[in-house]
C-alpha cells in the first residue's frame, strides 16, 4: 500500500532532492488521515506515463513495455485488497482488512518484510510473463535491483538476505530464458528497466503527496542528464521535460481511516 498523509512530510531544505528519499519520508509521516493507493493501481499509472514519454532519440514504446510497465505491481494486488494476509510482516487488520501497525497506522509498502514481499514480487513477475518476455525481463530486472540494493544497505535480517539472494538467483536464470524468446538486446532491456524505473518512481512521487523539489537517478533524458521535478502553480514540471505536452493522470484512493459514505476518491495531477 502507498500512504498519501493528511499531514504533508516536511523537506529538510529547499535544494533538489533525491525521489525516493522524498517518498520515503512521505511514508513514514504519521498522520491522523491518510489515503491509501493500492500497489497495482499506482503500477497502472506507470504505464499510463510511458505511454506520453516523447524522448528524443530513444527507441519506439511498444503494447508490451506498455503493458507489462502497467502490470509491474501486481502480485500486490491480494495483499492491498485483504484477499490475502500478512504472514512475516507483524500486522493488525482493521475492520475494513487494512494492514496497519500495533499504534493503527497502515502499512505502507516500505514496512513489508521479504517474506511477503519476495511472494509479491514473483507474482508481479508471473503476471508480466503472461504477457511477453520483454515484460516480464523488465519487471524482474527492475525487482532484482531493489533486492541487490537492499542487499548492499544491509537492510535486511540474515535469513531476509538469503531469501532474498535465493530470489536473485532464480531470475537470473528466468532472465536468461527469457532473454533468448524476444529480439532485444541486453542494452536495450537495460534500457527499458531503467523507463520502468522512472515511471514508477514518478508515479510513487504523484501519490505520497510529496511536493519536494527532487531528482531521478534514471539517466533517460534524450542526453542522458539528471531529470528534476518542481512543484511550480499547480503543475508538476519536468526538466528536461520528457512529455510533449502537458498531461494529467489520475489514480483512485481510499480514505483512512474509513469516512462513512466515501469509499474512495480520485486524485488528479497535471505533469509537464
């Protein structure tokens, strides 16, 4: 789950910076209201995004980047909706089957623990394997560098880091038959994992609710340079800007805790 607080997280300063630090200092607001976005919705958004990327210079968007682009997030898709529940991740359910801490507070996805996410991850693979090897080579490109990261940061326990390297190991080996069924070249689905990359960052950055002046470390400009976002009205700029014009996205959110007769909202953002 992505936590959207009420109460807005507050910027060390006014200088650039980097996007997933400003996402996580979003999710560990504590906030007396919240809106949630489920995982798989804010995946949709994320294809909706490369679907408008005009980059010159850069090879063509395809149905399957596309699609598997907008199914990135899905094996999170029973967790988010209650279908299925929490096993190594300490939780309370509340009445409405949210994961939320001892204190009530949700979970958001950065609380989740390897052994549910790793269940999560391969599911989201598995869904984009239905659709092509190039999605699904994406996808676990993109979740194999989340695990080497957390790897590297120590931020796991030593059983988590096994369960994790044993994850690595079996999509390496996903990767490398997946590999030989499409005709692209390991720079180009280097390439595309690094588009998966931005548009979920983006999109995760669109629905915390931060509206921090940041940078991408996704080098995807049409001259490789750091793209930036600034909040400047009411539009969310890009520069460069990777759009060819202005374009608005939107996602369904559910108010926390529960507001009697609103199930859930829209959330709306215009990006230029």
């Amino acid at each position: 789950m992505i936590l959207r607080p009420e109460t807005r997280s507050a910027a060390a300063n006014h200088a650039f910076v980097p996007a997933w630090e400003a996402v996580a200092r979003a999710e560990k607001t504590r906030s007396a209201k919240y809106h949630l976005v489920r995982q798989p919705d804010h995946a949709r958004v994320s294809g909706e995004i490369v679907q408008h990327l005009a980059i010159a210079g850069a090879p063509p968007v395809d149905d399957d980047i596309v699609r598997g682009i907008s199914l990135h997030d899905e094996g999170w898709a029973a967790f988010d909706e209650g279908r299925e529940r929490l096993h190594a991740t300490p939780a309370n359910y509340s009445s409405a089957n949210i994961a939320v801490d001892r204190e009530g507070r949700p979970l958001a996805f950065l609380d989740i623990k390897a052994g549910d996410f790793l269940r999560a991850w391969q599911g989201s693979i598995d869904s984009a394997e239905a659709v092509a090897p190039i999605a699904a080579l994406i996808v676990s490109g993109h979740f194999c560098r989340l695990g080497k990261f957390g790897i590297g940061m120590a931020a796991y326990s030593k059983d988590d880091a096994q369960s994790v390297r044993e994850f690595l190991a079996s999509e390496e080996q996903r990767q490398c038959r997946l590999l030989r069924l499409q005709s692209r070249g390991e720079s180009e689905v280097q390439y595309w994992t690094d588009v998966l990359q931005f548009c979920d960052l983006l999109s995760l950055y669109l629905c915390c609710g931060s509206e921090e002046r940041v940078e991408f470390p996704q080098r995807i400009g049409p001259h490789g340079e750091t793209v930036r976002l600034q909040v400047q009205g009411e539009v969310f700029v890009l520069t460069p800007s990777l759009f060819a014009k202005e374009v608005e996205f939107s996602v369904e959110a559910h108010p926390y805790p529960a507001d009697a007769g609103v199930a859930s909202t829209t959330l709306a953002w215009r990006v230029g």
